[in-house]
C-alpha cells in the first residue's frame, strides 16, 4: 500500500501532462427522441391502404377495372405484388377495360400487349431512350419520340426519294409547321427496305411480286390506324378545349380581382388589347397563385389605364355626338318654321297690262319680239345650313363643347333654344343689311312687276304646301338682286343668294366686286335696263351678242357676256402689253376692244333665236403680232385683217407676216 502511495503524485493547478495531451474532438450531440406518432393524415391514408391491400382479390380486380389506363400503370409500379398481379397475361381483360374506359380503339398492332399498348398512349416518354417525350405517340409507327431521336431516326421525302411509295409514312411523327403536314419516315424501316431491295432488285418477277406486296402491306398498316388516328384528333380538340378552360378559369380569376380593386369591367375586358404582356400572363393553365398575381399586377394595371382612357374618350365623342344630334333635330324643327322663300319671275302673255302699282306709261313689250323667255326660280333661304348655325354661333357652340351628361345638356340647351330661335330668325335681314351697306349708295331697288314679268315670292313650309306672301320682298333683298350687284368670294364672282350661307356677313369673307358690277351697270345701259334684275337678264337665255368682237357672232347668256367683257377688257394688263415690246424695239401697238370707258361703240344686242347665225366653218386664221405679246387670237379669213388693221394699226397685213392660216396639226 505504501509503495503504491508513493508512486501516485498530485497534479498542480495550471500544469500539464506531456504524457497525455489535451483532445481536440467534441462529443456527439445528443441524438434527439424519435417521434413515433405518425401525423394524422398519414394515419389516416395508412389505414386505407391497409383496408384496400385487404380486399377480396376478385372485388380488387373488379375496381381496377374501372381506373383509368394512366392510373392502373401507376397501380401496377407501386410494388412488386401489384406489378406481377396486373403485368401476368390474366390481366389482359383488366387492361383492355381500361382502354376502352377512355374510348381508346384496339391497337393497331395484335401483337403488342395491352400494358405496352397503354404506356405508349399515356405515358409521356420516349420509347428509344425512355427520356421524357410530351408529344403524343405516332399512331402509323406506334412510336413515341422525344427530340433528340426525332432527328436522329426521322427521314423526310428527299431523303427517301423513290423508295417512299414501298415505305411505311406518317405525317404525326413531326410537328406540323402552319397547314402543311409533309410525309415522315423511319430510318431504320429505310435501312431495311433499302437492303432488302439491293437482293431482289435483280429478279424483276421477284421484285414486281415483292413491289406489290408491299404496297398492299403498308396500305394495310394504315388502314388499321385510321381509327387510332381519328381518337388522337379527337383527343388533341379535347387536350385544347382542356388548356383553354384552365386559362379561361384562371383569367376569370384574374378578372374577378381586378373587380374587387375597382376596375370597370368593360376595362378589364378591353385591357389585353393595351398591354403586350396580358395574353402571356393572363392566359396560362397554371393556377392563379399569389406570387403570380404581385409579379403581373404592374404589367396588368399599364393595359389598365390605357384601355380605360380610351373608353373615357369614346364616352366623351359619344356624348359630344348625342348633344350634338339633338342640337341639330331642333335645328331642323326651326328650319321647318322658317321655311325658305321661292322667287319666281313669272312672263305676262303677250298683251297683258298692269292692273295695279304700274311705274310704266305704256304696255308696251320690254324686248323684241322673237328673244327666248324663260321663267327662272332662285331659293332665298330664312337660315343658314345646320353645320354653319352650329358652327358660326359661338352661345351654341360653347355649350356643345362642354362635356356634360345629356340630361345635364337638354337642360341648359332649352334655356338657349328662346334666345337662338331669335337669334336665327333674323339673320336674313341681317345678312341683307350687312350686304346692302357694302354697295354704292343711290341703288335703286328692282321692279317686282312690269308688263312683260312678274317677281312673285311664295313660302314652302316643310309640308310642301306653297302659299304666296305678301311682304316677302324687303328692299334690301330687292337690291341685292340687281344685275349690276355682284360679290367676289374667294373662289368667284357671285349674286345673293348663290354661297351666301354664313352665319354672319364678315364670315363670308365677301366684298363688293366692282369690276363685274361696272360691266354688268354698262351693258344693262345699253340695253335700256338700267334697274333691271339679274333673275331677268337669265331669263332670257342666249340671246346676248358681243358687238365689240372682230369674228364670226357668238351668243352668250347673261352670266357669260359679263364675264366675256371683264376678260377680254382686262387681258393681260394693256399697259404692260403696250410697254414691254416698246422698250425691246419692237414697236407693237395693241388696242383693246371690249372697254367699257371712254368708247361710244356698242355693247351688245339682243339676238332673236331665229336671227341667229351660225359660226362659218371657214378656215382659222391667227394673228402673229398678237403672238409676239403672248396673246392667241384666231377668227375667220373674212375678219382676221380687220383685227390686225383695228387693233395693231397696221393698214395694210400682209399674209405670213402679220397672220397666217392655223394648222389643224397644231394644239394649244
């Protein structure tokens, strides 16, 4: 004992032993309690698996006959007993009634086995290389192909050439691209064939027999698939209606969030049409997660506001064409009231005098006997054309401009119908008052009577019931339709009425054309008719002879003479056309014919139809001096040296020289 007690020391605090270094390793942590309690749900699903492994084997069997053929392959690889159950030939009835559970026709093939047959149909993977295929099986090859060996074992009809008739085809092997659906091969088939062919393409009754029976067999083939062809269409249309109700559903889905956060519906429905995102996120057969619907809210809500400012805008044109509508129906109403007004000059019979008001001592005819009468009829309007009320009248104006509901608008626009009806009723007058004060004063109003016309006013109210008004004519109107009053638009020369149709007169952008007017003032002069009104100067048709013109007589109507004698009066400037060939020596005098100032020769005459006479058919002969001004003047060969002696001065032309014959070749 003692000697033991020796040998044993104690250890002093803070040292160590070099005998026995320190561990680095840690101790193992505690391992935890395992759980044996199953979860409930698992509880739950192993005792019907333990109830269903215990069902009589024929009741078993009667209830895998009823599953569908995707689920009684998942049934038969769960284990080993349910593998060797359905997988031994005895199961063949279970298989088929599988198949026939989904409408599948028999396989085209006798020879493949009903498991087989439906792992082809149902399951998604490739018969080569057993990696995943999603398009459906080949029902001519009775295949199914993932990408990879599609282009490695599929041929196309190049590549076969004249084999293609002796070979097995199908036209679902590759996915069509558009309408064309081509015609695809197997290789392998290819190989045999073509090896086939090497041996017996020398014997040609050997290979005629071969040819044929052939062809028979792949026709076979195909006559076999076409029921299994028809169910994989039919069943392609049903995967379709399939994807489109999962996307329908999921966009109804989207549809009804956006309603709950205070999307219009008709924008919801419109928003896909401004957003090139919406279809590709909107229109999937995923369900509608919550992840999904942060992630395309942004995308959703651009469409959104887009496709709403387009419907606020078609509301606000709709609105503008509804207030505009019924402004334009009480427009009409009005235009009915104030109906337009028919002016008629009406000739008396030969003979017939004044009764009453007569300003003239005689009953004698105004005008020759023989000179073509006409009653001629001119439209006064009481109101302007609906666009120009609407237009022109800045109260009306500013109302249909202001977006505001109907109601809202009938409202207002009935406060104003008192104020425009006035508004419009008088605008005639005022339009005539306006015109008159442009003219020269001292005007003397036109004769409604006198014994060859009458100028006979009548109303037509909308019903079509003509009815004569006593006071129609005021005497502005009346002076507006003298033949020496006309107005210069900007696109012409015009009378009143004709394209005075503005709101208001400065509107129209009108003056008085004094040109025309002065014309118009000497050639009623020297017909004796000063006063007289352009209604009557119509009235007597081409009756208007130009007794200015050196050349074969030309008849005019009224309209035509004025404008006649303003061209020809003003022709190219005869102070520049006097000037300019004197400054370059060429000495050319030109004197105008047809002015109106300074010259006792007469105007016009009134030609009798049956006083008139024909144009010659002489030939044209055209002046060269006129010409050398720029000027083109043709007349016949009995006028043209007068022209040439009355206007150039020249007393003695000579042919060649200062006019020559007009060639027919020759266009101008």
């Amino acid at each position: 004992m003692k000697s033991t007690a020796k040998k044993t020391k104690p250890v002093q605090s803070g040292t160590t032993r070099k005998s026995a270094p320190k561990s680095t390793s840690k101790a193992p942590p505690k391992k935890k309690a395992r759980n044996d309690q199953p979860s409930p749900e698992k509880e739950v699903e192993r005792r019907l698996a333990l109830h269903f492994a215990n069902l009589p084997l024929d009741l078993f069997i009667e209830i895998a006959k009823h599953l569908y053929p995707l689920d009684l392959i998942h049934l038969s690889r769960a284990n080993k007993l349910l593998r060797s159950m359905f997988m031994r030939r005895s199961a063949a009835e279970v298989w088929r009634a599988a198949l026939s559970n989904v409408g599948l026709p028999p396989c085209p093939d006798d020879s493949m086995p009903e498991p087989r047959y439906a792992a082809l149909m149902f399951l998604e993977q490739c018969t080569e290389c057993y990696k995943s295929a999603t398009r459906h099986m080949d029902p001519i090859f009775l295949v199914r192909l993932c990408y990879a060996c599609r282009k490695r074992m599929v041929l196309g009809a190049e590549a076969v050439r004249e084999l293609g008739a002796v070979l097995t085809h199908s036209q679902y092997l590759i996915p069509p691209r558009g309408k064309a659906r081509p015609d695809w091969y197997l290789l392998r088939e290819f190989e045999e064939i073509q090896a086939i062919t090497s041996e017996v393409e020398g014997d040609q009754d050997v290979w005629k027999d071969w040819i044929k029976g052939r062809v028979k067999l792949v026709r076979a083939r195909h006559e076999r698939a076409e029921p299994l062809v028809k169910w994989l269409e039919n069943r392609g249309e049903e995967q379709k209606q399939a994807i489109n109700d999962l996307k329908n559903a999921r966009a109804a889905q989207v549809e009804a969030r956006l309603l709950k956060l205070g999307w219009e519906l008709a924008d919801i429905r419109e928003g896909e049409n401004y957003s090139d995102e919406w279809t590709s996120l909107v229109y999937k057969t995923k369900p509608l997660g919550n992840k999904d619907w942060k992630d395309m809210l942004p995308f959703l809500l651009d469409g959104l506001e887009k496709a709403r400012e387009s419907r606020l805008d078609k509301e606000r044109y709709e609105r503008a064409q509804t207030r505009k509508s019924i402004a334009e129906n009480w427009l009409r109403l009005l235009s009915d009231q104030l109906c337009p007004t028919d002016l008629t000059l009406r000739w008396r019979k030969p003979g017939t005098c004044l009764t009453h008001g007569s300003t003239e001592a005689s009953c004698g005819p105004l005008y020759p006997e023989g000179i073509s009468k006409q009653d001629i009829t001119i439209r006064i309007p009481s109101i302007p054309p609906i666009s120009d009320l609407i237009q022109c009248c800045p109260h009306l104006h500013e109302l249909l401009d202001r977006d505001m509901p109907t109601e809202e608008f009938q409202v207002e626009f009935q406060k104003k119908q008192s104020y425009l009806k006035e508004q419009y009723s008088s605008w005639r007058a005022n339009l005539e008052t306006a015109l008159v004060k442009q003219l020269p004063k001292g005007l003397k109003p036109v004769e409604t009577e006198s014994s060859d016309f009458d100028l006979l006013p009548m109303a037509r109210p909308s019903d079509g019931d003509s009815r004569e008004l006593g006071d129609l004519l005021s005497l502005d109107l009346r002076v507006l339709l003298r033949a020496d009053v006309q107005f210069g638009l900007q696109y012409g020369t015009f009378y009143y009425p004709k394209c005075f149709d503005s709101l208001t007169a400065d509107k129209l952008g009108s003056a008085h054309h004094v040109a025309s007017c002065n014309t118009a003032k000497a050639i009623l002069h020297a017909l004796q008719r000063p006063d007289a009104s352009y209604l009557e100067m119509r009235a007597l048709g081409k009756s208007f002879l130009c007794l200015r013109c050196i050349d074969d007589p030309k008849y005019y109507t009224w309209d035509n003479i004025v404008s006649h004698y303003i061209h020809e009066d003003n022709w190219g400037e005869v102070n520049r056309l006097k000037e300019c060939p004197a400054q370059e020596g060429k000495g050319i005098t030109f004197l105008p014919t047809h002015s109106i100032d300074g010259d006792d020769k007469p105007l016009v005459r009134l030609i009798a139809m049956q006083d008139q006479v024909p144009r010659s058919n002489a030939p044209q002969m055209e002046c060269k001096v006129c010409l050398e001004i720029s000027r083109s003047c043709r007349t016949g060969d009995a006028h043209i040296v007068r022209h040439v002696r009355e206007v150039h001065l020249i007393e003695n032309p000579v042919l060649g020289e200062h006019y020559a014959e007009v060639r027919q070749s020759r266009h101008y």
